[in-house]
C-alpha cells in the first residue's frame, strides 16, 4: 500500500481496481444527486496523468470501530452485521496527482473518521499549493477544510432551466455582457433559428454545425483565447478534445459554431445531450466579438436544440464570480442546482 494506512493506490492495468473506484461513485452520485469527481479529472486519470485509490479498512476496524492513524475508540459495526477481522472492506475512493485531491467515502461508511484519514494521508504526498474539490459544498468538508488549513479558493456554480418543447428558447430580455462567457451550449446543425433580434443580433454571422477534422485547431485556439483565464477549459488541447470526440455522447451537430462572413470562427456552443438532463458543455464568444448580444443567440440556440432533442432540463456549470455569464444565465430562466468549492492548502 506505499506506505499509506488506509489508502490502496490503483496501477492503470488493474481492471478491476478501477472498476470498483467507478462504481463506489456511481453509488455516491445516486446518493448525494451530484457526481464526487469532475470530468476534467476522470479524463486526467485516463490519460495517465492522475492516480486513482481506493480506500480501504479491515474488517477488524468495523468489529472495534478504530480507523488506522486515529485514536482507538468503540463504534458501531457495519450495517451489515458482523463482519469478519480477515475481511478488506471498501469504504470509499479517491484522486491524487497534478496537486489535487479528490476524495469520496460510501454513503453507508461516513461519519467513522475514514474521510478525514485518508485525506491526511493524500494530502501529504501533494505540494503547499495543493487544491480539493468539495463537490455538493458538503458541510463535513467544509469542517474538515477548517481543520486541516485549507481555504476556499473558488465556486463552481450548476444551474439548471425546465424545457418545454413549445418555448425552450427563452423571451430576450435584459442582456449581459459576452466579455467572460462560460457555460455550455450547442445549436442548429444547419443554420440555428435566427429570426427577430436573434437575426438583427447575428447580422451577417452564421451558425453551423462543427466539422470534426478541420474545425479542430480553430476551436482550440479560440478557447484558449475566450478562457485564457480559466485553469481547466482554457487549457484543452486538440488531444483533450479528440478524446471527447471519442464518447458516446459526443454529436458534432451539436457543437454549434458561429462564423463570421469571412468564415472566421468568433463564436460557439457545445451541447452534451445524455438523457433527460442536457449539458450545456461550454460556450464562447471571441472577445473581438463581445458585447454584441452573440452569446444570449447562441444560449437561445442551444435550449431549443436540447428541447428539440428531448431533453426536459438544461444544466450547466459557471464560476461564481464571472458576474456577466450568471446574469445571462439567471435571465434565462437559470436556477441553481449544486455548487463545488474548491480549497486551497495555506502555506506553511
């Protein structure tokens, strides 16, 4: 176990590992209603750049109610009775690497000190600048930030809009700036509904479907561009993209690019249609181009694509603090869902 008491780190061939450390978070996101790890960080572990744990107790820890590294105490066993000293029990699983943590304990296994354990124990192998995600804002993390010297460092808001096929596009109302867009939208494969201000907005603009192969270089530089400021999103390559291209969910009609009438590429949205709920990936105005209403088009677009498409809720994620894009949002009709907080270890 390298030295960890209550951590068990998974290599990338161990088939089974991994399929255990997926299915104790599709058991927490069933639980809670929101996932305990991001995309961004389960594509960091795919590509090798993350490592994935399970952590792990003996039996004998449910029969006295120890947890390793803390002190003894009596608690209570296992909801399931009995169990036997011999036995390993998973009780949750975790991320480390890149100077993150990410860490979630079952359902059933909270509240016995197993959390804070294993995050001491991640905690000590990441540098001072080491970050977590608290996904949910879930009071015990927030306490167990407060203990351990971490602090809040950022907000990640998800919002979530009803659909109805009849008006999923929403009444223009009053608009926000497209200076620091974020978000996720797609639209029209062919041309997105444009009429009224919507048309007046879009001028000799035009929106089309993305074309795999040779949009791809375009739309990474753009990104970078619109989300030079944003440690996630703007750091996509035509790698991260290409393997987001490789999922099942992934439809290039709905990856909706604004042009100008040079063909220039100044605009665009990103649905992730999976179900009920459709994902507003992510969506982007060039900054040349900001200012002029193109990012309420584009959002307008995309609702009535993921209303066409089935979906009865649009969701997305935005940072808290980019004001402009939570007043488009809000003004959409957007609610919120769930907020992250990501903390930030103090130095010293």
């Amino acid at each position: 176990m390298s030295g960890f008491q209550i951590l068990f780190a998974l290599e990338s061939a161990d088939a089974a590992g991994l399929a255990t450390f997926h299915r104790v978070a599709a058991e927490a996101l069933a639980f809670d209603g929101y996932a305990p790890f991001n995309e961004q960080a389960l594509y960091d572990l795919q590509a090798g750049l993350r490592t994935a744990y399970l952590v792990r107790v003996a039996g004998r820890e449910f029969e006295t109610g120890h947890v390793p590294g803390m002190p003894a105490s009596t608690g209570s066993t296992s909801g399931d009775g009995h169990v036997g000293a011999a036995a390993t029990i998973v009780v949750g699983a975790a991320l480390g690497g890149r100077g993150e943590i990410d860490l979630v304990i079952s359902p059933e296994y909270r509240r016995r000190g197993f959390g804070r354990t294993a995050f001491r124990e991640l905690a000590a192998t990441e540098p001072n600048g080491l970050t977590a995600w608290s996904h949910g804002d879930h009071p015990a993390a927030r306490a167990l930030a407060i203990e351990l010297r971490f602090v809040a460092a950022r907000t990640l808001l998800e919002l979530r809009k009803p659909l109805f096929s009849a008006d999923a596009a929403p009444e223009a109302g009053a608009g926000a700036s497209d200076a620091a867009p974020e978000a996720e939208v797609a639209g029209e494969a062919e041309a997105a509904p444009a009429s009224g201000a919507g048309a007046s907005v879009l001028g000799d603009a035009s929106i089309s479907g993305f074309r795999v192969g040779v949009d791809d270089s375009e739309w990474v530089a753009l990104n970078a561009l619109v989300f030079t400021s944003h440690p996630e999103q703007g750091a996509i390559t035509e790698a991260d993209l290409a393997a987001r291209q490789a999922e099942d969910w992934f439809d290039a009609d709905d990856f909706l690019v604004l042009r100008d009438a040079d063909g220039r590429m100044i605009g665009y949205n990103w649905l992730k249609v999976d179900g009920a709920i459709g994902e507003i990936y992510v969506v982007g105005v060039h900054p040349d181009a900001a200012g002029r209403g193109l990012g309420r088009v584009l959002m307008q677009a995309g609702l009535q694509r993921l209303a066409d498409a089935g979906c009865t809720t649009a969701a997305l994620y935005v940072e808290a603090d980019s004001l402009g894009p939570v007043h488009l949002y809000r003004a959409l009709g957007f609610t919120d869902h769930t907020v992250d907080v990501q903390y930030r270890r103090l130095a010293g």
